[in-house]
C-alpha cells in the first residue's frame, strides 16, 4: 500500500509542479500581450491592452476630413478589430503555455477562462490536499 501510495504521491507533487511553471508561464506572456487593429481605410490603428485598454492611438491626418460619425464609426471598428486580435493573441499565449487541452470550450464560447482557471485552481488544489495528507500519514507512520 505504502509504495502505490509514495508513486501517487510523487505524481501528484510532479503535476502541481507542473502546473504552478505552466501558470507562471502563462502569466509572463499575457503582461505583454496586446491587440492591434485599424479600421478599413487603414487610417486610424488602435493597440489594446488586457482588458480592452486603449494604449496607443495613431490617427492618419486624413482621417480629419472624416465627417464626424465616418470617423467615430473608424474609432469602434479599429476598437473590435484590435479586440479580436488581442483574444486571438491570449488564445495564442494559452496554448503556447498549457496546450489546446486548456481550449477545450473556450473558442466556441461554452467555457470562460475564469471556469477554466477556477478548475485548474480546484485541481491542483485537490492534488496539493491528497499529497499532503499523504505526507502526514508517512509521517505519522515513522513517526
């Protein structure tokens, strides 16, 4: 019993290890992810950051002769594009850093990436808890 017990131990400390560098990985790319788009005339380009934050504007000065609407309607496309681009490039940083197994749902929308770290979370949690009632009954056991 006590050697299964050891091998499932020593596995469970090795998939949490594993999934504390994938977590660590994952959140060291998205600090420099970002989303760029521009709007059909090309003249105006917006970068966005997590969250959707506008952090660079370049407005072509032709764009000035835009009727005013024709320009806010560039400011909202340039918006969704960068947008798309920024969830394509997250979506990029997640299977570079945990493998498409993690996209399972997230690209056609049944699954948010909150219930998915929520699980990652309760996982290795989970792991973390039986490896360490393991350690404590090996430790009882020799006292």
């Amino acid at each position: 019993m006590y050697p299964d017990s050891s091998h499932e131990l020593d596995r469970a400390l090795r998939i949490s290890a594993d999934l504390q560098r994938k977590a660590e990985d994952f959140q060291s790319r998205l600090a420099d992810v970002t989303g760029q788009g521009g709007d059909d005339s090309g003249l105006v380009q917006l970068t966005v950051g997590l969250g959707g934050s506008l952090t660079d504007v370049y407005v072509d000065p032709r764009a000035m002769r835009f009727a005013s609407q024709d320009l806010a309607d560039a400011f909202r496309q340039a918006h969704q594009v960068a947008t798309q681009n920024l969830q394509e490039r997250m979506a990029q940083a997640q299977r570079e850093a945990f493998g498409d197994e993690l996209l399972t749902g997230l690209l056609d929308g049944s699954r948010t990436p909150d219930s998915v770290f929520g699980e990652m979370r309760r996982t290795a949690e989970t792991g973390i808890d039986g490896s360490l009632d393991e350690i404590e009954r090996l430790r009882r056991r020799l006292g």
